[in-house]
C-alpha cells in the first residue's frame, strides 16, 4: 500500500505538471485551489488548538481530532500533491534571463 501512494505521490503531480504546461489558466486554477486549501487546513488547525487551549487540555491527547478531520485531511492531502507539483513545473518551465 505504502508502494502505491508513493507512485501516486510521484505520478499525479507529473499529470499536473502536463496539464499546466498546456495551459495557463489551469496553473491559476491549481493555485487558487492550494490557496482554499491551505487557509482550510490552517483554520482547522487553529480552531483544534484553540479549543485545546480553551479547554485545558493537552495537545498531544488532542491531536487526534484534527488529523481526522475531513476539512484538515482533503485540503492536506492536495497540498502534499501541489508542492511537489511547484518543484517540477520549477524544472519544467522555461525561465526568461532578462
């Protein structure tokens, strides 16, 4: 299993990768969607800790509510397929040396 998700962690970006290099707006598309991605991972982050806090709790008894949410996993799981998305469209991309 752990075989299958590191091929799809090597593949899905590389399908990334050929589809933004076809077209710009799907670049800014792959953008705004790790954007929305990103601002929802971090508030349920936030809202965790913030409860965690409020409560008294310790965090590491806590941790586990977050790291199965839904709103936390979804947008992360994109988030570990966008970064190594950026890494090679870096490669990939004709850079101008003005």
């Amino acid at each position: 299993m752990r075989f299958v998700f590191l091929l799809l962690l090597i593949i899905v970006p590389l399908v990334m990768v050929f589809l933004a290099l076809r077209s710009r707006t799907v670049i800014k598309l792959f953008q705004a969607l790790a954007l929305i991605c990103f601002y929802s991972a971090a508030t349920v982050i936030a809202g965790d800790v913030y409860a965690t806090n409020a409560h008294m709790t310790t965090f590491t008894t806590e941790i586990h509510h977050f790291l199965l949410n839904g709103w936390f996993l979804y947008p992360s799981a994109y988030l570990g397929v966008y970064i190594p998305f950026l890494l090679w469209i870096s490669l990939f991309s004709k850079k101008n040396n003005d």
